[in-house]
C-alpha cells in the first residue's frame, strides 16, 4: 500500500517537507509528488496521473497552492525566456514542458497582474480543481485528505450564484485546516514565527511541518525524542537544527 502527496513548495522544497513526517505515522510507502511553483491546475492534473501509475493507493494528501498561479504547456523542453512565465520544467509524465507563473514576489507576476489577473475568476478556477479532483478520487474510490497552504487559496464570502453551487458541492469534511480555513502558512506564523530561515523566504522550517502533521493532519498526542527527531531531519545548518531540536516537545 502506498501514500501520494501533492502539493507545491509547502510540499517539497529543500529541506523535510510535511510528507517526510507523514512516514513518522503510517507504515505505508510515501511518495512526494509535489514540485515547487506548481498552481492548482498542476496539482489536480498530477493527482490524476498518481491514481493512473500507482495501485494500490492507501491515501492521497493534497496541499492546494496559490489561486493566482497560472502554467503555460509547451510542447518540448526549452529554455524560459518569456517574461511572464516564472519557472520551467519538463514533466516526462506528458512529453512537455511546463512554464509557471503567477508568482507575486517576483518581478515579472507585476505584468501579469497588470494584465490578466481576475481574483474572481482565480478563486472559481480553484473551486473547479478542487470539485472535479474530489469528484475523480471518489470515482477511483481513492481516500483523500485536503488542505490548503494558505489562507487565501481559499474565497468563501460574496460568492455568485455559480461560485455558490460549486463550494456547496465540495466535501469540507475531507479537508484538514488550522482553525476556520486556515493553512500551514498561518499555522507557522501563529504557533512557529521563529521557524523561518530568513525573512525574505516565507516556506517554514521542517518543524513546522513535522507538528502541521502531528497537530493538523493526524492529531496525535506522540512526542518524538530529540534523537528521534535528530535522525530523521536534514536542516539548512546546525544552528537552525539546534533550535527546533529544543523546541520539538512544545
């Protein structure tokens, strides 16, 4: 039996991202799927791909990333030099490349927003991929859990009459959130300010994750000992190591 993750850089980035800690609590395969910079088009699209090559599947996780992330496909590999797009990479599943953008700390995301972004038209896009996504696993009868990396993913105030039947027809009970909707984003912020490298990267540090699925995900009462947690996680340096080695019990 296996374990699929999905998600963007909240998911897989360079040091222990939250699957990592979700082998800590099943005996399961995990297999991180998630991929920096990915949108929620991305997402949905993989977690399909995962239900069509694994057998087998004891549970998918996915972490849905910005509603404001846009891809472009194109048909080989090629170098990115459109001033839109943010990051490239190659997806071998599909034979073709993928430009992302979408990204508003980034220079180029200020063109885009100039002149494509709709919020509006974002946030249905989003319901979509969550509701068909849904939709699919069921049909594969797939277990899932959702959730949200920010906040923000997520519009559920004012809707229109057709944002209101899509939000209507997603199961809220097979999403894990931090308080009323919330992601490990605010999760870190609120409980984890100090688990940052630096201020200009927001991603938290692996303890974070270790407790969003400790906490969130699982809602286990386990404490792992400091050699436990010291074996497992591969830090940026020793000093930041140190510090969330002291604070793991909390």
């Amino acid at each position: 039996m296996s374990i699929i993750c999905h998600g963007c850089s909240f998911t897989r980035y360079k040091w222990n991202c939250w699957p990592n800690f979700v082998k800590w609590f099943t005996d399961a395969e995990v297999h991180n799927n998630g991929f920096s910079a990915s949108g929620n088009e991305t997402i949905a699209r993989g977690v399909v791909n995962s239900v069509m090559k694994h057998k087998n599947i004891e549970h998918m996780y996915i972490m849905w990333s910005g509603s404001d992330r846009y891809e472009v496909i194109r048909d080989k590999e090629e170098k990115l030099e459109h001033e839109l797009a943010t990051y490239s990479r190659f997806d071998p599943d599909f034979d073709w490349c993928v430009w992302f953008g979408g990204h508003p700390d980034i220079e180029k995301h200020k063109e885009y927003q100039k002149h494509f972004l709709n919020e509006r038209h974002n946030w249905y896009r989003t319901l979509e991929r969550i509701l068909y996504t849904q939709m699919f696993l069921e049909k594969h009868n797939v277990k899932y859990t959702m959730m949200v990396y920010k906040a923000d993913v997520l519009q559920h105030e004012h809707l229109s009459p057709s944002e209101n039947a899509l939000y209507k027809q997603i199961d809220w009970t097979n999403f894990k959130f931090y308080k009323d909707k919330l992601g490990m984003w605010e999760f870190a912020h609120e409980l984890y300010p100090d688990e940052f490298a630096e201020a200009s990267d927001q991603h938290p540090l692996p303890l974070t994750h270790y407790h969003w699925v400790k906490d969130i995900m699982f809602e286990s009462d386990i404490e792992t000992s400091e050699e436990e947690y010291r074996k497992n996680v591969n830090r940026c340096s020793v000093e930041t190591d140190q510090r969330a080695v002291n604070t793991v019990g909390r």
